[in-house]
C-alpha cells in the first residue's frame, strides 16, 4: 500500500513589473509580448491579410511569420506564428477576432539543453 507524502504549503512566487520611467543606464526592460500559433486558415492567406485582420481589431505593433512545413509536408491550411504587445491580450485572445473556424494556441518556446 501507498503511502501519500503530506503536501507542504509553500508561498506563492511573487512577480511586480517595474515602473521607474527614468534613465537608468544600460539597465532598461523589455515589454511582455504574447505569442500564439494561429491555424486553420485559408492556404491563401498573407502576412499582409493576418496584420490587416489584427490592426481592425485595434491590435498594434504586430510580429507575424507565415509558418512552413518540414521535412516536405503539404498541409491543405495556412498557419501562423503571431505576437503582439501584452497589453492587447483582450482583444488577442477574444474569438470575436479571429474567423469561423480558425485556431488559435498559446505558442511554446522550447529551450535546447545546455551543452
């Protein structure tokens, strides 16, 4: 039979964003992006149509790279790695943005070992 460890109460990890808006030097943040594999779009569809659809939504300063398969794969829809500013998550992640039928998927950065 099992024996269930106890579970240890652990604080919750704290983050603060900063604000200090004067020159510090070198020492300077990077705003948060939110990024996102977006998919199930017309095989037709362009960069260009992807910022178009994101700028009507009220969404600026929009990173977009139209994705291409590997290894010589042939899919039959279009996808998409999009990334905007953090403070757009509203209407990023609203399904009044994106067309019938689209997905849209938090994008995963993986990090390779250390060597």
């Amino acid at each position: 039979m099992k024996t269930r460890k106890p579970k240890i109460n652990t604080p919750a990890s704290r983050r603060i964003v900063g604000t200090k808006s004067q020159d510090m030097g070198n020492v300077t943040g990077v705003p948060r992006r939110i990024a996102a594999f977006v998919g199930r779009l017309n095989i037709d569809t362009t960069v260009e149509d992807m910022e178009g659809l994101m700028s009507s939504a009220g969404i600026k300063d929009i990173k977009c790279n139209k994705l291409t398969s590997k290894e010589g794969k042939v899919f039959s829809t279009a996808a998409f790695f999009v990334s905007c500013p953090a403070g757009y998550k509203d209407a990023f992640y609203s399904e009044a943005t994106w067309p019938l039928g689209c997905e849209l998927r938090d994008w995963v950065f993986k990090t390779k070992p250390a060597a």
